[in-house]
C-alpha cells in the first residue's frame, strides 16, 4: 500500500528529472556546436527575419496596451497616498525590468516555439530529418542552432523596442487621460530609470529567447507521429518554454535586484 | 558489397528484426519485399545508420558501417524517400543540390544550379521546374525531385524507400523505369523496399523477402515465380490464404 504510493508519487517525479535532463543534454549540445563549423548564415539569416522581425507587431501591441494599462493602474494605486507623480518612473522601470522582457517573451514563446516545434516537427513526421541526415548534414546544427542563435540575439532587441514602446503607451496615457504634462512625463521618465534597469531586462531578454528556441526545437525533434504527435509537441513547447520563462524571471530577478 | 550478419532490433517487446543476414553484391539492385509492417523500412534505416540494431553486424566493403567515419560512409550514399522528404522551404534545385552546396567538396552556387537542371532533366523535368518550391510539384513530380537528388552526387550505392507508393500505375511505371536506367547507367549498388510486384520486376536483379524479422527467401528476380516457398507464393500472387496472416 505504501510502497504503492511511494511509487505512483516517485514514477512523475522520476520521469520529470529525467525530461529535464534530456532537455539540458539538448541545450548543452546545441550550445557546443554554435562555435563549431560548419556555420548555416542563410539559415541564421533567416531565422533571425522570422523571429525578430516578424514578432515585433505582436510584441509592439503587446507593449504599448500594456504601458497605456499600467499607467492607469499605479495612477490609480497612487492617488491613495498622493503619489500620482511616480506614474512616468514606475511605468518605465515596470516596463525595462519586469513586464517588457516578460510579456515579449511570453507572446514570442507563442508565436515563435510553435512555429519552430510545428516546423521541425513536420520535417520529422515526413522524414526530412532523416534526408538531413543521409546528405550528410546534422539536423541539429542545420536546424537548431541557427534558431536558438537568433532567438538568443533578437529578444533582447524586441525587448528593447518593447520598452520604448510600453513607456511610450504610458506617456500616451499620461497626457491624454491623466492631466499630465508632456515634458515633465517624459523628464520623470528619463531621470529616474538607470542603465541597469534596461540592461537587466535585455539579459532576461536574451535568456528568454534562447529558452523559447531550445524548447520549441527540442520538442519539434522529439515529436510522436502523426498530426496528433505534431500537435502534442506544438503544445508542449509553448507551455514548457512559458512556464520556463516565469521560472528564469524569478531566479534572474533574485540575482540582479536581490544581491 | 554490403553485407548483414545477425542483424537485430526490437521496439519495446516487438521484436521487428530477428537476425536479418543479406549480402548485396556491388553493382547489383537487391529489392527487399514483404508485407506493411515486417520491418523493412528499419532494415533500410540501420544500414544507413539512422536505426541503431541491438546486435549484429553491418559492413560495406567489408568495414563496419557504425565505426566508419559517418560523413564519408554517408557521402556514398544516395536515398529516395517513400514521400520524397523534399524541404518544404527550399527551391526544387536547391533540394537537388543541396549536398553539392555543403561540405568540404561544395561547388559554387551557378555550377551546382547547373547539375541541378541536368539531373532534373535526367528524371524528366523540364528546367522551368527548378524554381518551383516542393508543394508546388504533383506526387509524380515530388518522387522525381527526389530521385534526381539522390543521384545528384553520382553515388556508388542508392537506396529507394517504396519508390511507387502512392503513384498512379503509369507514373510508377515511368518511377520504376527512370530508376532501372539509372542504376544501370551509374553502374551503382542499388536496394530497394517496395510490396508493389510491378517495381519488383522492373527493378530488381535479385530479390530477398522478408517476413517474421529474417530473410525468408532470397534468390535472382528470374527465379521468384518458380520457388515453392509457400510465403513468397502467397505474397507475389496476393492471395488471402497461406501461411503468412493476412491480420497482422
């Protein structure tokens, strides 16, 4: 009886570890071969056209509705104790330090991972993989590291593009609901925020993006048959690269602001 | 000559390949037959490698195939895949030239644009064709993209995963045509996995069935229809009733 339950509670937990450290063999395996020739730059170029570029809409509404809500909220927050006047610094240290890294790398897990575990999972279930393989060619440094190098190098720019756009969505905010001074916003803005508050979320960024990648390929090469196996590893990488991403915020959060 | 001794693997408790033992002689096309599920696509797979059998030996030229160096064992290769695994976000002559662009020997881009188009001519498509993307191409089309890409690098040994699968009786008759020539002209070891008798006739030098994870017969094409063997009977002549299950 006991023994039952030990196992029925050890088996998830076994089985957990054990993913966990299939995905740490694949992180580390992708990492060592992005120094490694050969080099795939069209494959990076393009990689870095369908991640960077192509997520910036979605990333830029992202950031400004929420800019534009936040402002609302700690102007809100504030009026109760007469501090009304911090809406510009807090919208742009939430911005650089929290929800701008957080929010673009979420909605990039959801456009980006899928896309990439959909793809390479297609390539796998209609045997591409294995054609990558008889043409000499490692499915993981034709596939995966050109997408986890240009994840890597391209959320720390939507973050950053992210942020300026979420400030802007406060400002906006600011002056047409709030009664704040253009000039005075924008002032409050800049002397407040430091270096760090934008280069600590720039890091998370790039953290962020390389999590998104490992995860939707890492998924995508490991897909079960069919289109259900396709979809299961679509999901998969979406929640995994999510959930990820919450969990890195905490620990990099504990690590820039804690210490 | 390619040569399997013992070869064995199994998939949890299915054991799929029991002891496949087969030679296949340089310069000779080899077609492997046998019912949906006997493990023929996996024998394909562990000698090029992609399928790791759990014991026995495979060696080409008398060299074991899992120590050689991969990327020249592989280079000596060429594959046909049963749904042509073209690269969805590649032009037709890039999928065609794709291992002529990479690696130590790669040409520049024009030169290998230009074998493209002559090996796409070879298969029977026009030019025009090489600036097509895959999805744009029919099935028949598709089969043939592959095939010019699997002897795009002039190989010495060719392998066709059921080359006539899903083609209508006149294009896998021009399929299995296509391939004969071009083996023959190559003068290149050919294997090939197929359960459609037509390619079986038309491809083939010599014929080995496999059935219950080992080779149940083997034997020249010219003497296929005049073995007892109750199995090869039962499966070239289709019939229901026989020793193989027809439930599986």
């Amino acid at each position: 009886m006991i023994a039952t339950a030990l196992g029925a509670l050890g088996r998830p937990v076994l089985q957990a570890v054990a993913a966990a450290g299939r995905v740490a063999l694949f992180a580390a395996q992708v990492l060592g071969h992005i120094l490694r020739p050969p080099f795939y730059l069209r494959e990076l170029g393009s990689s870095l056209l369908q991640i960077g570029w192509y997520s910036l809409p979605v990333v830029g509404l992202t950031a400004i509705f929420t800019g534009g809500a936040l402002a609302l909220q700690i102007y809100a927050g504030g009026s109760r104790f007469n501090a009304e006047s911090v809406v510009p610094s807090i919208v742009a240290i939430g911005m650089t330090r929290e929800l701008g890294p957080v929010l673009g790398g979420l909605m990039v897990a959801a456009r980006v991972a899928s896309s990439i575990a959909a793809e390479i999972g297609t390539m796998k279930v209609t045997e591409q993989i294995d054609a990558l393989v008889t043409l000499s060619t490692n499915p993981l440094k034709y596939l995966a590291v050109p997408r986890v190098l240009a994840a890597t190098l391209a959320m720390p720019v939507l973050v950053a593009t992210g942020d300026a756009i979420g400030i802007m969505g406060g400002w906006l905010v600011g002056i047409t609901r709030l009664d704040f001074n253009s000039a005075a916003y924008l002032k409050n803005t800049v002397d407040f925020l430091e270096a760090w508050d934008i280069g600590s979320g720039l890091v998370k960024g790039a953290v962020f993006g390389f999590i998104v990648a490992v995860m939707g390929c890492y998924h995508g090469m490991n897909s079960a048959r069919g289109a259900q196996g396709v979809g299961a590893a679509t999901k998969a990488a979406v929640v995994s690269a999510s959930v990820l991403i919450l969990a890195a915020n905490y620990v990099l959060t504990e690590v820039f602001f804690t210490t | 000559m390619i040569a399997l001794a013992d070869v064995q693997k199994r998939f949890g408790e299915n054991r799929v390949l029991q002891g496949v033992n087969l030679q296949i002689a340089s310069g000779t096309s080899m077609v492997i037959i046998g019912g949906s599920g006997t493990g023929k696509s996996v024998l394909l797979k562990c000698i090029l490698g992609l399928v790791r059998p759990d014991q026995g030996t495979i060696t080409l030229d008398g060299q074991d195939v899992t120590k050689a160096d991969r990327d020249a064992f592989l280079a000596r290769f060429g594959m046909l895949f049963q749904g042509g695994a073209l690269f969805d976000s590649l032009k037709v002559w890039e999928n065609v030239a794709f291992r002529l662009v990479r690696g130590p020997k790669a040409l520049p881009k024009d030169r290998a644009r230009e074998i493209a188009i002559e090996k796409l001519r070879r298969v029977g498509l026009k030019p025009e064709t090489a600036d097509l993307f895959p999805a744009e191409l029919s099935g028949g089309m598709q089969k043939r993209v592959g095939l010019a890409r699997a002897i795009a690098a002039e190989p010495e040994i060719i392998f066709f995963d059921e080359p006539t699968t899903g083609l209508d009786p006149i294009m896998a008759g021009v399929i299995n045509a296509l391939i004969r020539e071009i083996v023959t002209e190559m003068g290149a070891t050919a294997m090939t996995i197929t359960h459609d008798m037509s390619s079986v006739r038309a491809i083939a030098d010599n014929v080995a069935m496999l059935h219950g994870g080992v080779i149940r017969w083997t034997g020249p094409v010219t003497e296929l229809d005049a073995t007892p063997d109750p199995y090869v009977q039962q499966f070239i002549h289709g019939r229901a009733d026989g020793p193989i299950e027809s439930v599986r």
